[in-house]
C-alpha cells in the first residue's frame, strides 16, 4: 500500500505540450497566454476585469496599495486563516483588526458590528478551506458602515455564494495559484478579479513598474508580472477546475458519511458550493491522530496551528489583542485530511479506516 499524500497537483498531457509551446515561442512574460488566461478567469468568476500577479500576497499588496489606505485605517479581518491575509493590509499601512470564526471556520458576521470603529475602512472575509464565508451577512454590516469587502479567495478557487463565484461578490477578490491549490499554474501565482475598471487598471500599471505605455511610469510600482509559461498552464489546468472539485466534494460526501459521530465535520450552509481546498476535522485526539495516521502512511496538517492575532509579528505590533474563542480553542483541534481533485474514493475509505480503527 502506498503513502497518501495531503494534496497533489493537477498535471497532465495537455499541459505539458502547452509548456512545450510556450518554451518555443519566445515570449515570456505578459504576452497572449496572459491575456487569455485573464479574460478566461473573469469569465469563469464573472467579473469585468482579472489581473494577474506574481501571487496571492502580490495581488492583494498591488490592490491595497492603489487604493492608498492611511495610517490608523483599519480592516477586519479573521485571525485562523494562512499568515498572508494578513500581510498586505500592513504593508499597505492600516491596522488588522482581528474577529472570531463562526462553526465554518469563516468570519463571524455576528462580530462584525461589535469590530467597526472609526476608523475601519474595509473587510476581508476569507474563503477558508474552501468554504464561502457569510457574504450575506458581511455585506449588511459593510453596507451600513460604508465599508468594502475583498473577498480572501485562495483557498476557494470555483466555490459560489448563493450562485455566485466567490471573487465576484465584493468590490474584488483575490486568488492563489500556490501548488496545493484547486487551481494551478506549475509555481506562485496569483490574480485579483474586480468588476472596477479603475482598480483592475491601477493594479495592471503598479504591477509592471508603475508603467501607462513602455517609457511612461506613472505610479511608482514594481515588478510583479506573471509568466506566460505558467498562464498556458493555468488555462489548461481552468478547464478541469469544475471537474476537479466536483470530485473534491464527491470525497467529502464519503468522510461525512464514514466518520459521522466520529469528529467534528465541516459545515456547509444550504447556500454554499464550497470546493474543498482542505478537509477539516476537529477532535480533541487531533496530535495523537495525526501520529496514528502518520505510522499507517497518511499525511494529514494542521492549518494552522497558532492563530495569527498570537503570531510574534503581530503581538510586536500589536500587544494586548483581544482573545478569540473559537479560534483559539479550535488551533488545537483541527486536523486536515488528505484530499486532491483525483483522489480515488478506496484512499478515502483507507483515511477513514485508520480513522475508524484509532476513535471508534
Ligand atoms: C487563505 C490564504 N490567503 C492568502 C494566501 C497567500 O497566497 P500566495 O501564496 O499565493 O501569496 C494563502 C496561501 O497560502 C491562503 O491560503
């Protein structure tokens, strides 16, 4: 029997002779399969503009910074989610202002109008684990505040919100092509989808040195483009994305019905198509679980294992935060199982057979 990994990425024919064809035509960088892996995504989202970057973090730097937020600005934002989320709105000069996570390891947006101060500007719900957060519920709160809402979408690549793809709901989203991702690209990268024509055209000058045509820079910027190597197989890798996470859900659906009584399982809300980037458990067991599977070759992770209103670079920046319950006490619990979008069902049951065997 072989190991199971946590994740795997996409790879197939198609995309290699679509790298072999890019590698032949001597363009690299922001040419034609840019282009259409652009227009591609924004069709897929259902936004007016997609502009691609370096990565997640890039993207979101890019944006926060063209919409120069001030010293003192603050933006509420969840503590459990990946480290990054968070950087961007420091760098671009405001204040996180963490708030707790309801039973879908999602923003609570009970909290939220508890969090909104005077000086808040904007909320950054986060898609985590591929779970829609509550836009519903974040969009009244950001409504009556005048707030915006950027959608935190790495980790929610084809999942909707009452029919909609998460990315298209608030002012823009932010995607990641990192390689465990529902949607690759052979390394780092990222995009922003926006339906607004002037941020998705700040982002595009910032993004290639502030540049408004070759020899004009109007912005100060920098150079985080992306590879044309990489947007041939992103646009290959775009076109199995639904079937990919069909298949996500079809594992899930197996875990729900096997480990039923055993641990804590995801929540999913009747609106919600939630695409499963990582199949969350909770179990006051998780450690001694872990190493159980791990004897029996199963990989499984913790994401993540200390909430960042407790991470060293933020409590330097900001000492005294205010505890998150949930959060807090979930770090401890979670545990995510292995899952991919071409997992085959007997790995499944061989999870959950190890599983069975160490709680049951
Ligand atoms: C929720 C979330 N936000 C942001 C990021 C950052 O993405 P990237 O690695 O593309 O910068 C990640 C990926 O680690 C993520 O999972």
């Amino acid at each position: 029997m072989g190991n199971i990994p946590l994740a795997q990425v996409f790879l197939n024919d198609e995309i290699r002779q679509a790298v072999a064809g890019v590698i032949e035509s001597g363009q690299y960088i922001l040419g034609r399969e840019c282009r259409a892996f652009e227009e591609e995504l924004s069709a897929y989202t259902g936004t007016r503009h997609t502009v691609l970057s370096s990565s997640w973090t890039a993207s979101m730097l890019l944006l926060l910074q063209s919409m120069e937020l001030k010293p003192g600005d603050e933006v509420i934002v969840p503590s459990h989610t990946a480290f990054p989320t968070v950087e961007p709105i420091i760098h671009a000069g405001a204040k996180p202002v963490f708030v707790d996570v309801d039973e879908t390891y999602c923003l609570d947006p009970r909290l939220l109008e508890a969090a909104v101060g005077p000086r808040t500007i904007g909320i950054m719900p986060v898609h985590l684990y591929g779970q829609p957060a509550d836009l519903d519920g974040i969009q009244a709160v950001a409504q009556r505040h005048g707030l915006w809402v950027i959608e935190d979408c790495a980790q929610a690549q084809g999942a909707a919100h009452r029919g909609r793809k998460v990315g298209s709901v608030g002012l823009a989203g932010g995607f990641s092509f990192y390689p465990s991702k529902n949607l690759t690209v052979l390394g780092d990268g990222g995009c922003i989808c926006t339906d607004d024509d002037g941020l998705a055209e700040a982002v595009r000058m910032l993004r290639n040195h502030g540049r408004k045509s070759k020899f004009t820079h109007e912005k100060v910027g920098y150079n985080l483009r992306f590879n044309e190597i990489q947007a041939a197989a992103g646009r290959v890798a775009l076109r199995y994305l639904d079937e990919l996470n069909a298949h996500r859900r079809e594992v899930a659906a197996r875990y729900r019905a096997r480990l039923q009584g055993l641990v804590d399982l995801p929540v999913e809300r009747p609106w919600a198509e939630p695409v499963y980037h990582m199949h969350v458990i909770r179990t006051p067991r998780r450690d001694a679980l872990a190493d159980h599977l791990k004897a029996q070759g199963i990989a499984s992770g913790i994401h993540y294992p200390v909430a960042n209103h407790q991470q060293p670079a933020i409590t330097a920046l900001y000492p005294d935060l205010p505890a998150l319950p949930n959060t807090e006490a979930w770090v401890d619990q979670i545990l995510s199982l292995p899952i991919h979008g071409q997992m085959a069902l007997e790995d499944v049951d061989r999870v959950c057979d190890a599983i069975e065997s160490f709680l049951g």
